[in-house]
C-alpha cells in the first residue's frame, strides 16, 4: 500500500513537470530565433517523462483478463 501511494505521489509530480515542460517549450516555439538545441532537449525530456507516466499508470492499473 505504501508503494501505491509513491507511485501516486510520483505520478503527481511527473504530470506536473510534463505540464511545466510543455509550456517551456511552446514559449520557446513562439520566439523569433528558438534555441533548436534547447528546443530538441526539453522535447526529449518530455517524451521520457512521458514514458515513466504510463509506466506507473500501468503499474497501479491492475491487469484485467476479459
């Protein structure tokens, strides 16, 4: 159980910060000259941050055999 709450509390915080990264990166899209580099990373994080999110949303969606 206390494992469950973790990984809810993590899931929280990944959310948050995909949120965050998102906003980041549209504001740095709307600039003249963005930063690629910049750009590319933030990009990437976001898709790994996405990635540990539906990890821990399968971990605590239990498996249903229809």
């Amino acid at each position: 159980m206390e494992d469950e709450n973790e990984l809810r509390r993590e899931l929280i915080q990944l959310k948050q910060e995909h949120r965050d990264l998102d906003g980041a990166i549209q504001a740095l899209e709307l600039m003249t000259y963005p930063n690629q580099l910049q750009l590319k990373r933030l990009k990437i994080k976001k898709l790994t941050l996405r990635d540990r999110i539906l990890e821990i949303e399968d971990q605590l969606t239990p498996d249903i055999i229809a």
